[in-house]
C-alpha cells in the first residue's frame, strides 16, 4: 500500500495494553504500528470469512 494514502488517526488505549502490545510487537519483530495494522486486518478479515456462507456447509448433495 502507498505510504500517501494512508491514514493517520490518534488512538488512546491504557498504558498497560499499550506495553502488552510493544511487547508482542517486538516478539513478531513488527513496529507498533506494523503490529496493530497486522491485527486489525487480521480481524477484519476474520469477519468477512464468518459473514461468507462456506461451501462445505451446503446441505444440497452434489451429484456427479
């Protein structure tokens, strides 16, 4: 993604889940940053596939 189209915003959490977070961060070698845009796309993308019906859910038999 292009550097110039992102977008800036101010996030106030508590200081202790803000160490949490460092920590994991460092863990995963990812900044702060790099590490909260990993997890909010990481959710992101786990509610789309919970809003997606799963084909192996279909109850119709396919026939051959």
């Amino acid at each position: 993604m292009d550097k110039e189209k992102r977008k800036g915003f101010l996030l106030r959490i508590e200081p202790n889940l803000y160490k949490e977070l460092e920590h994991w961060a460092a863990d995963d070698l990812r900044s702060l940053n790099g590490q909260m845009e990993y997890l909010l796309r990481e959710a992101v993308r786990n509610k789309r596939r919970k809003l997606l019906p799963d084909p192996s859910d279909d109850p119709t038999p396919h026939r051959e």
